[in-house]
C-alpha cells in the first residue's frame, strides 16, 4: 500500500503536510545528537546531493513546507527519488490494528486432510 505524503500530518501545528513531517522526521534522526541517529551511506554522492537539493520554508502559522516538486524542477532539480526512498524506509508504518480471530462458521474447508 502506498503513502500519500499530501495527506494530514499526524503533527498539524508543526508540519503542513505528511511529505514535511517525514522529511522533517528523517532531518532529525541525521542530527549526531539524535535519541534514534541514523547514518546514511558516505559514498552516494546522488543521495546527498538530493538532500541537499530540497528547500523548506515555514508558512504562517509556523509549520514547515517542503517546496514542491514542480518549484524544484523550475529552479533545474530533478525529482529527489533516492531521498523520497529513504524518507519512506524511515517512515513509521500505520498503527497495528487488533486481530481478531474469524469464529468457525461450520464452513467446509478448502484443503484436504490425508
């Protein structure tokens, strides 16, 4: 299943959108100091560059905005899809939903014992 990044941000008063509060989520865990510090492999130049490449501003109720990527590719800036991919690894999944085990219905079963 997907991520729509232009949904709500489970953090409305900080971010604008889920796409900032990722991309703001993974800004954290780079910081040295970080409680949950990632590092992000030295050698790939294009992933760094990426990073580097996209611009933020804040809006006026304070909550960042990452710049689209229409106003990227304006400035010359290809789509940032190796940054995209590790945004996303890092992403939190969906909150785990109960399982609840189905009742047996009496219903006959579709393999064969034997």
């Amino acid at each position: 299943r997907g991520v729509n990044v232009g949904r709500p941000a489970a953090n409305p008063e900080r971010y604008a959108n889920l796409r900032a509060e990722l991309f703001g989520a993974l800004a954290e865990r780079c910081r040295p100091d970080s409680d949950t510090p990632l590092e992000l492999p030295p050698a790939d130049s294009a992933l760094f560059a990426q990073l580097a490449s996209i611009r933020y501003r804040f809006d006026s109720r304070g909550r960042m905005v990452i710049e689209s990527k229409d106003d990227a590719l304006k400035r010359g800036v290809k789509s940032p899809d190796r940054a995209e991919a590790v945004m996303l690894a890092f992403a939190p999944g969906p909150p785990a939903r109960p399982t609840i085990a189905a009742p047996d219905m009496g219903r006959p079963s579709l393999w064969r014992e034997g």
